[in-house]
C-alpha cells in the first residue's frame, strides 16, 4: 500500500432510474457524497443490473454503456459517460478472486449499465476515473459478502467499491398503491437502518425472512443483494461498525437509502 494513499471506503448506494438526472434533490445528494470521499483511483461498480456466473469483469478499455431501459423518453437514451476503462484493476480483481470457488471470465464487450452510470454521471460527471463492472454471479448474501471480502484489498490501493442497488424496489406494486410512500417500502426502510446501526450482520443476511414486508420489498433480491459486496469489503478490513446512512428517504415510494462504510 501506498503510504500516502488514504483507504477507500465501500459504498452502497439506491441508483435510481434515468430520470434521476431531473430530480431537484437527489443529484446533489450524491454529488455532496462523492466531493466529501477521497478521490478514487479507480471504481469498482457492482449493479443490481448485471447477473452473470462465472463472475464476469466487463469492458477494460473503452467502456461502453448500457441502455438496459425501455419506454423513456429519448434524451436518456443519449446520455454518454466516457469514463476511462481499468485493465490494472481488472487484473488486481482476477488475483484477488483466484481460486476454488470463485471462476472469473472476462466479457470485453459489456459496458456500464444504467445502475452503474446513471449515479456516477452525478458523483462524478468529469468521467475521468477509470471504472470496472463487474457481474453478480449469486443472489446468496453469504456468497456476496465472501467476495466482498476478498475485494477488500482494493481499498488500501485507492479503489471506491460501489454496490449499486436500491433499498426497497417492488415496481409492480407500487401500479396498485396510491401517492405517497407504500407501508412495506417504509417499514423495510426503517427495519434495514435499524439492523445497519445495530450492526445485525445475521439479520442483514436473512432479510428475506427476519424483515417485516421483506418479500413485499424484494419480491426478487437483485436490488437489495449489491449490499452484501459491500458490507463484505469493510467486514474485511474491520470497519464493518463505521456505517453511516449518507442518503435517506424515498423517490417515488421507494426508499433511496445509501451507506458509507469506513
């Protein structure tokens, strides 16, 4: 480690969608967040949006995007975020995640979807800090959390580790609820930031099961799962307690926590 390199934390945050970029409130929360870190010499994304096993590293040189979204209206689909590609990363994640259990393949191709780029245009625009994607190759918390754990290293080597998600997201059922925020969305809320403060690592880990409204909240578990990567890289580095909810309440009904840990 580079003695003056200060460590990273990691990350997760609530990405949005693409029309982010025109709430009045939201983008400066995230541009606040990321001008109080320590710059990055590289970001490490983990998308709700990219499901793949083996383990997959994405494009390493130019990086690409991913309109993974349909039906908006066409100037989010001409958003460009030309951020440099990190094959030295790439390489230090490969060593990293070497070994039984953990196969690692390269998809040179993939580029940054919106759960990926659709935050960093707001934390930062200049899209000069090179950044990897790579894939969620388990929805199993415990499994997430062990190759949190193994990536952990990146951060006394300036890297930010990003699990982008979002804290509670059941789009179909917000079609039946009326304005406002729904009863499972704020009670999932108020349950997950207890358990954070708390340190509740069992309950985290089975939240499917030890949340109130947990099935109502994550009626499929990709959103809330980028967590566990997260929470696995500051269990490592012992800073697993120094949690912080940075970003709090709700973007049409659902909860838009976002926590710092380290």
């Amino acid at each position: 480690m580079d003695a003056t390199q200060e460590r990273m934390p990691a990350l997760y945050l609530s990405h949005g969608a693409p029309p982010l970029a025109d709430d009045p409130v939201w983008p400066g929360q995230l541009a606040a967040w990321s001008a109080g870190l320590p710059r990055p010499k590289a970001i490490l994304m983990v998308s709700a949006h990219w499901e793949e096993a083996p383990l997959a590293l994405g494009a390493t040189e130019t990086v690409p995007l991913v309109y993974d979204f349909w039906g908006f209206p066409e100037h989010y689909y001409r958003v460009q975020y030309a951020a440099p590609g990190a094959p030295r990363l790439a390489e230090a994640v490969r060593k990293l995640l070497h070994g039984p259990g953990t196969p690692v393949q390269d998809i040179p191709d993939r580029g940054l979807d919106h759960g990926a780029y659709v935050p960093l245009v707001e934390m930062y625009p200049g899209a000069d800090i090179p950044v990897l994607q790579i894939s969620m190759p388990t929805l199993d918390p415990r499994r997430l959390m062990d190759i949190g754990r193994k990536l952990a290293p990146l951060r006394d080597e300036g890297v930010l580790i990003v699990g982008s998600g979002f804290f509670t997201h059941n789009l179909a059922a917000l079609r039946h609820t009326g304005p406002g925020v729904p009863g499972w969305s704020a009670e999932f809320d108020a349950w997950g930031h207890e358990a954070l403060v708390a340190h509740d690592v069992d309950a985290l880990l089975d939240f499917e099961h030890k949340s109130p409204a947990g099935r109502l909240a994550h009626p499929r578990t990709e959103h809330f799962a980028p967590l566990f990567v997260a929470m696995g890289a500051a269990d490592a580095a012992g800073d697993l307690d120094a949690e912080k909810s940075v970003i709090d309440g709700f973007w049409m009904g659902l909860a838009k926590r976002s926590v710092q840990f380290g």
